[in-house]
C-alpha cells in the first residue's frame, strides 16, 4: 500500500481499500441526511418531558431512557459527519454537513437542558437516594453524580439554556481554525539539494519531512511550511484568542477561582496533579533530552541542531520501512501478551477497515481515534510506509481496544474516562510493540532503533504535548491578567517555552515560534498535558505486565471495561498505579533517561 508523494491524490481518487468503511454508521449520506431528521423529530418526544422529572421517579427514568437514545443517535450522526470533513475538508459537501450537526447540536442541547436544570431542583439527598437504591438509575450514575457536583456552578435554567442555544457559536474558534489549517492552507513546494522539487503539505511534513535522515530535506521543508504559517499567524491568533477569553468568560460566569480549575474540574484531576505533570516533567526531564540533542548534533555531525532537526533520525543508515500489511501482522504479535480477548478486537481493526491510511488533498493531519457509541471505532492516519508508522498504528488501536471495551460493557452516559487516563491505553500499546521488537532481535542497530521510537513516543508526550501543556499555562495566565493574546505575544512566549527546556542545546528560531499554530489540542481544553499523564500510567503498567504477565492483564482489561464508571485516580488504583504522588512521573523520567544512556552507549 506504498503512497507517493509526486502527486497529492483527491478523496474520490483514493483506493476504497486505503479508506475506512462508513457503512458500519450509515450506509450512505442519504441515510444519514434521514436520521438527522428523525433525530430533529424525536426531539419533541424528550422536551414532553419539560417540567414534569418532579412528578415521580418513574418519569425521570423515561425521559434520561428517551434522552439516552437520543444521544446514542446524535453520536452516531455528528461521528459520521465528522469523519467525512476528516476525510476531505475540501469536499463543500461535508462543510455543508459539518455546519448542519453543529446547528443540530446548538438545538439539541438548548432544548435539553432542562433536564440537568430540574434534576438539580430536586429536594436536597433525592437523587443520591436514588442513585444508591433504585436499580434502573445505575446506567445514569455517573452522569447524575457529576451533574449534582457541578451544581455550585450551574447558573438559572434560563441562563443553562441561552449558553447551550450559543454551542455553535462556543465551537466556532475551532471549526475556524480546521478550516483555514485544512481547506485553506496552500504550501508551496520545496527544492532539496539534488534539486528535486518535493511538494508540502501538514500531512507530508509531519508525517514524512520532519522524519527524513537528509538535513536538506528537513529544514528547506520546515522553512516552506513555516513561510505559510508565518501568512496565517494574525487569524491563528486572533481565533486562539477566542477561545480563551470563551473559556476564561465562563469560568468566570460559573464562580470558578480560575480557567484552570474550571477545565480540571471536568477531569476530575486536582490542580496539584496537573502542575505535578507540568513542573516534574520540565524541571528533571529537561536534562536527559539536552543530552538526547546533543548526541543527535554529534552522531549526525550537524554544526548546530536546529528545531527542525529533533526529529531526525539518529542512525540514518538503518532505518526500516514495512509496509501496512507487515506492520499489521508485528502489531498482532506484539499484543498477543494481552490475552485472545483484546487481540480479536485489534485484528478486527485492522482487517474490517477501520483504519483510513491514505494521504489526500484535504484529510486532516496527524492521527486519532474515533469510537462512535453502537458502532466500531475509527482511526485516521497517514500510511508512509515507515516502521515509525506501526507505533502510531499501535497507538491508535490502543484507544479503539480501550474504547470498543467500554462501550460494550458500559452505557452511553458511562463510557467515557477523563482525558487525564485516556492516553494510557494507546501509549501502553505502544510500549508493548517496543517490549516485542526488543525481545525478538539480537541485532545491534535494530535495539538501537527501538529505543529511538520509544523516544520519539516519550517526545510526542513528554515534549511537544507536555511543552504545549506549559505553553498554555502560560496564555491562561496572560489572558486573565487582561493581557492580549497578538501574533507576536504567543511567538514570544512559545519561544520562551521552548527556549526554556532546550537551553543552547537547540537553536530556537523564529520558525521554531511558529509551532503553536500546528496543533488542534489547545481548543479541547487542557488537553495536551493529559498525554504526559498517560505515558507516565502505562509506563508503570507496561512494567507491571512484564513482570506479572496475565494477572496485570486482567487487571488492565477491567480498567478499559470500567470506562467512565470511576474518576481516573481510582481506575489507575485498579491497576495498582498511584497517581496523586509524584513517584511515578519521576520514575517515568528515570526511564526516559535510561533510554539515552542505553543509546549513547550503543554508539
């Protein structure tokens, strides 16, 4: 399934056997079109409902029964509409359709939120009592449980439904954003230094350029994509900008002390936790990784290490291509050690096309992993026939076995983990598929080169997430000062942050500045920390399996079927994993800096 780069294929260009298959939601866009109408006509059938949850506990359970269904349709409605733009965001078409779920959204969630209104009225102890001793509710635990915690924040039912009626407006900074990233970005070409005139893209650069053995190939490509960047920077800022003050006005609306409590009371992470992450990673991983740049400039013989060089690889002689079906069949081995019951479900994953690997004008960039509820997950990636590749793969089938668990074992309202766990799953696969490569091979080069994916899965955590973590502890911490968010306030302080970790190991340009506007994360709130959260959980976990074989297995697949039914620190307490102290954070670090001296020995 090898892709080429000379030409930039159309969706309707692209072998269906390279696309995901659709089907398994709807089988085609007039079928979906008939569902976003019976999802607008079965609304009246919920709203009924309006001021009547007090009559009796029966009632109540219709109307969360009714509102349960209802949601299972809409998921399944916005995650079809979703992919499609994921898939082209060129196509007018699934802009069209995109606009139309945002619409339906706004409409869903002004209409319905009386329910969460009159629950909150009912008589102080009632729904706890409900909760402990009537059955039928145990489906609606965990949503009513956070719904009564939320309520010194709630504001009048008046007031719930005017904010919900605005969600369309709410997502706008990141619909804007995805738009002007993916539909409207042109990259110009670039020339090596053979003079091959090689195109660009998000996809191509992030996924292939930035990964290439050739300092030519690498830096004439990070200049090209960044020229762009640089035309863009004024709109990117100016839609990051929104989003703040959005997030920093509700906070505010809602009674928070600040933005960051507010996003964290979501996770059910205390503030200590997530400053833990932040701080122990910077101050004691910031060493190992200088020292991880410095014996890249070394061994590569570079003058000086650029940022556009991090990624390059160390040992640029022996670097591994597979294709899709070689790697499928590593990743099934590798994963064996999870018992028949989670490796069924990755080869389902990739044998029943869930997986979209081509590369084509208007996909989104990067990877992830959508797990509709009623239907099998989804993942998007871009194939390029690098073993680097697999890793990711793996990674994105971590969050669909996670995910394909819960929602079978778990009702709607209850799958769904805090994001400071859901990056533990797809990094543990990962780790795994390293355990098996380093198991399977006595050839120095090929150790060497394992250690360096693990680095480049710590880098992606412990590094661009956890400094874009850092990066937006600083931009909330402006934006309540009143302070604006320009273009050239958020460079200078992404270079800052960056200057800070890498010290004159890294020449940090202002090229380099630019790399706040590459990633979505920072319009999911504090995202981009919980992926350090969850390589420090399956580190520990990784290690437990090893050493304890099928009884931590057992126990880690109780964890991914328990889904959102308990808060993050209590389903890592399940798997025996501690993460209110900083131990396992500093034990992670340790490893990460085990890793670089096991490399710097191996030259």
């Amino acid at each position: 399934m090898e892709q080429t780069i000379s030409k930039r294929l159309h969706r309707s260009e692209v072998p269906e056997k390279l696309t995901w298959d659709l089907t398994a939601l709807f089988p085609s866009d007039e079928s979906w079109h008939k569902a976003v109408t019976a999802i607008e006509n079965t609304l009246p059938e919920v709203t009924a409902y309006k001021d009547k949850l007090h009559e009796s506990s029966d009632t109540l359970l219709e109307c969360l029964l009714a509102y349960e269904n209802l949601m299972i349709s809409f998921i399944q409605a916005a995650t079809y509409a979703s992919l499609k733009q994921s898939g082209d965001g060129t196509d007018p078409e699934n802009q069209a359709n995109s606009s139309v779920i945002a619409s339906l959204q706004a409409k869903v969630s002004a209409n319905l939120s009386f329910i969460e209104s009159e629950i909150l009225q009912y008589p102080e102890g009632k729904v706890e009592e409900l909760v402990k001793n009537d059955p039928r509710f145990l489906p609606f635990a965990r949503f009513l449980t956070d719904l009564l915690q939320s309520k010194k924040h709630r504001l009048s039912p008046e007031t719930e439904e005017a904010l919900a009626s605005l969600g369309e407006v709410h997502g706008a900074p990141y619909r804007i954003y995805n738009a002007a990233k993916l539909a409207d970005m042109p990259f110009e070409n670039f020339t090596d230094d053979d003079g091959n005139v090689l195109p660009n893209s998000f996809a191509l650069y992030e996924d292939k350029y930035e990964f290439s053995p050739k300092a030519d190939v690498r830096r004439n490509a990070f200049k090209a994509f960044s020229s762009t960047l640089h035309h863009y920077k004024n709109t990117f800022a100016a839609v990051y900008s929104a989003e703040v003050k959005k997030q920093v006005a509700l906070s505010t609306l809602r009674g928070y002390e600040s933005v960051t409590q507010m996003l964290l009371d979501s996770q059910d992470v205390t503030e200590e936790m997530y400053h833990n992450q932040l701080d122990i990673i910077q101050t004691e991983l910031a060493p190992h990784m200088r020292k991880f740049a410095s014996l890249k400039k070394k061994i590569l013989g570079l003058e000086e290490m650029h940022f556009a060089d991090l990624k390059a690889p160390l040992d640029p002689d022996f670097n591994p291509n597979t294709s899709y079906e070689e790697a499928c069949e590593t990743i099934l081995e590798s994963l064996k050690v999870m018992g028949p019951e989670y490796s069924e479900i990755m080869k389902k994953g990739l044998t029943e096309r869930w997986v979209d690997l081509s590369d084509n004008i208007g996909k989104s960039t990067g990877a992830f992993c959508s797990s509709p509820y009623g239907a099998h997950p989804y993942i998007l990636m871009t194939w390029t026939d690098t073993m680097r590749g697999a890793f990711v793969l793996a990674h994105e089938l971590g969050h669909a076995g996670h995910f394909y668990l819960a929602n079978k074992e778990q009702r709607v309202m209850s799958t769904r983990p805090s994001t400071y766990f859901v990056e533990a799953p797809s990094t543990l696969n990962e780790l795994l598929l390293a355990q098996h490569l380093m198991s399977n091979t006595t050839d120095v080069k090929m150790k060497r080169w394992v250690i360096l994916q693990l680095l480049g899965t710590y880098y992606h955590n412990f590094v661009t997430h956890l400094l874009e973590g850092a990066f937006q502890r600083k931009v909330y911490d402006l934006a309540e000062k009143g302070i604006p968010l320009t273009a050239a306030k958020l460079c200078a302080e992404k270079k800052a942050v960056l200057t800070s970790f890498w010290g004159n190991d890294v020449v940090i340009d202002d090229d380099a500045a630019l790399t706040w506007m590459r990633q979505p994360h920072y319009y999911m709130g504090l995202y981009p920390y919980t992926y350090s959260a969850g390589l420090t959980a399956s580190t520990a976990m990784a290690i437990k399996i090893r050493d304890n074989g099928s009884e931590a297995v057992e126990s880690w697949l109780n964890v991914l079927k328990a889904g959102g039914t308990k808060k993050p620190l209590d389903l890592l307490q399940m798997a025996g994993i501690d993460m209110s102290q900083p131990e396992p954070i500093k034990s992670a670090v340790h490893y990460v800096g085990s890793l670089i001296k096991e490399l710097e020995e191996s030259f």
